[in-house]
C-alpha cells in the first residue's frame, strides 16, 4: 500500500479505484502527500455522501441552519469580500503577458509557490474529493471536474453551482477531458475570515 493511501479507509480508496482513471488517482495522492490531511473522504453522487457533507458543514461551523428544515447559510468574514486582487496570479508560459492590469506570474515559478503556500494546510483536517460536472452530464458539453477541499462549505456549495459528476467520471474510464482543482481553507483568523489557498489546472 502506498503511503498516501494509508489516510483512507478501505470503502473510501474502492471509490476512487471504482473510476478506472489513473489521473485522479495521481492528483489525489500529489494532493494527500503536499496537504498532509488526517483523513480523505471521497464523495461520489450518492444522498448518503451528499449528506455526510452537508452535516459536517453545520457540525464544523461552517453553515448554520435556518429555520426552514434542510435550509442552512454561511457568512464569510467582514474583510473576505470580493477577490483579493493583489494576491491574485495568473500562472503563464515563459514569456508571456497579460497586460498591466493583470498579475501574471511564469507557470513555474506560480506553482512553486503555491506547492510551498499548501504544504501541510490541511493537517489535523478531513480532506474531501468531490466530483462535479460543468454542462450536463452525458452531453458533448460535460467537462467533468475534480474538487479536493478541506472546507466542508466548499465542499458542499459546489452541488448549487455544478452537476454531479461521479457517475459522469466513471462511464468515461480514463477518456476525455479532467479539470482538476485543490483548495484549502487554510488559517483561519479570529474574525472568522478565511485565508484560502487553491490551484487548478486542467
């Protein structure tokens, strides 16, 4: 067994084993060994996976619930609004540029840093792999995508943005296009403002 996969329960690997896909399988353990997460769960499109994250959003803090049953809502920090532009990069090809207003940073020399801002963000933490759709599922359209996440939030909002694309992923074994995408929340300060920290690639 490899080091990586020691982070998951058995039923949890035979999910991703379930895919047939050797890129998922490469972006999960480069993502599991960079972040060190205590455990991985792995989201498929089940109600009972759908539902364990949407129960850990409202036990972690993250959500809270209304008074609407299964109605829940979450409030980013004061000083979280909009995107921080600054701090936004643009990773590029050596060479290239994408005018002044634009932070563009060499591919290279971005993803450098952004490996070195991930290392061991998500210890102490639950890792989560979901699996979303963009366009609808079996259309020419369907790009499936591969969201890793330590934000239980997060993890659950994007089933009001995309399709879920587990199923989608497993018919096509291996075939196709996979956009990859890894986020953490990373330290979060007393004022309940996250300080997040991603990479995605295709």
């Amino acid at each position: 067994m490899d080091a990586w996969s020691e982070k998951f329960a058995p039923e949890e690997m035979k999910k991703l084993d379930d895919l047939g896909d050797e890129r998922v399988l490469a972006f999960v353990a480069e993502a599991v060994e960079l972040c060190q997460p205590e455990s991985v769960l792995v989201c498929t499109d089940s109600a009972e996976d759908l539902a364990e994250v949407r129960r850990m959003a409202v036990e972690a803090g993250e959500e809270r619930k209304l008074a609407v049953e299964g109605h829940t809502c979450h409030f980013d920090g004061p000083l979280d609004q909009g995107r921080d532009k600054a701090n936004t990069k643009y990773l590029v090809p050596e060479g290239t540029g994408l005018g002044r207003s634009l932070n563009a940073v060499e591919r290279e020399e971005g993803l450098a840093e952004i490996r070195g801002l991930l290392r061991g963000t998500m210890a102490g933490r639950t890792m989560i792999v979901r699996f979303l759709c963009l366009a609808p599922t079996g259309s020419e359209f369907a790009i499936p995508a591969l969201q890793i996440t330590d934000s239980w939030y997060v993890a659950h909002s994007e089933s009001l943005l995309y399709r879920e694309g587990y199923e989608e992923l497993r018919r096509r074994k291996g075939e196709g296009p996979l956009f990859r995408f890894l986020h953490s929340a990373g330290a979060l300060e007393e004022a309940s403002r996250a300080t997040s920290t991603s990479a995605a690639s295709t």
